[in-house]
C-alpha cells in the first residue's frame, strides 16, 4: 500500500491542544503532502485524508455512533468522518443528511448516485443545497463507502459560497484518497 512508504507513526491523543475529546477513536499519521494527515480507523479498517490547518477537531458521539468533526470558520463549515456497522447506505444517508431537513428550505437534491473516486473506489454520492435561517444557500456533500457490513461516509456542511478554493481541495482530497 503506498501509505506504508510515507507514513510515520504520530501518537495523537490532543493535537496541539485543539482536540477537546478524552479519547480518540482513530490515530492520525503524517501524509506525504505536509498539509494534510491521514486518519485511521480499526473498526472498520479505513484512511481518510484530512487537513492539518482546521480550527477543532472533536470526536462526537450521536446514539452511540462516534465521528470525528472537523471545522473551520468559527464552526461555519464542518466535515465529518464516521461509520457505522450493521446499516445499509440508505439508513447512513438518512443518519447523516436528513437530520438536517428541518434546517434548509427550498432544498434541492442535486447529486443522488454512484460515482468512482480516483482510488477506483466505488462510493455513494449525495448532495442537497438549501436556505438556511440566516438566508444564505448552504449545501451538504456527503460520500458513502460499503464494505461488507460497514459503511463509511464523509460529509461536508458548508455555506455554499465557502465551497471553493482550500475547502474544496480538502472536500475532493478527502473522497478521492480514501483508502479501505
């Protein structure tokens, strides 16, 4: 695996004091671009590419799914990284993005589908985009990987006027790095 050749292995249980969270559910390593980490996970065995520039990052628990949070711009755009055992990508969508619903009017779905990401990884594809309360359009971008009984899902919330330059890059690195 190529990560092995460029991987070193880092002990992060705070990350220079910014991870607010007791214990962490995946490590982190070095990447080869000095921007960015890899972070892994066991239970299911997956990396995923994160930045090393956002303001927190925080392990979350919701009813006993953990994710990791990442966020930038005072919590204004925010990508998680989680998985869960034992559901189909239809129930992880819905975990994911329709607890959201209540937040956006005028919602369009505008990516429903399955794409393939650079790795040659097959994954699911949805994206919506709405008004949210403050009157701005944001959007979620969201990817699913199975594998067996486990699905993997990252998903980006962002104002849709921040979905450019550096957030962008992190967005498609992310997806398109992914590693089982």
């Amino acid at each position: 695996m190529q990560i092995r050749h460029y991987l070193m292995i880092i002990s992060v249980i705070i990350i220079f004091g910014i991870c607010n969270s007791s214990a962490i559910a995946g490590e982190f390593y070095l990447h080869q671009d000095n921007q960015y980490w890899w972070y892994y996970s066991d239970d299911p065995h997956f990396f995923a590419v994160v930045p090393n520039n956002a303001e927190r990052y925080v392990i979350k628990t919701i009813f006993g799914y953990e994710f990791l949070e990442i966020s930038w711009d005072d919590g204004s755009v925010i990508m998680e990284i989680g998985s869960m055992v034992g559901n189909d990508t239809d129930t992880v969508i819905d975990f994911v993005a329709k607890r959201w619903d209540g937040l956006l009017d005028n919602q369009l779905v505008f990516a429903n589908w399955e794409i393939t990401t650079s790795n040659k990884l097959k994954t699911y594809f949805y994206a919506l985009e709405g008004v949210g309360p403050d009157g701005k359009k944001s959007m979620l971008r969201s990817v699913y990987f199975h594998q067996g009984d486990a699905v993997v899902y990252l998903a980006m919330y962002v104002p849709s006027s921040k979905y450019q330059g550096a957030i962008k890059n992190h967005w498609l690195r992310a997806v398109n790095e992914f590693e089982w």
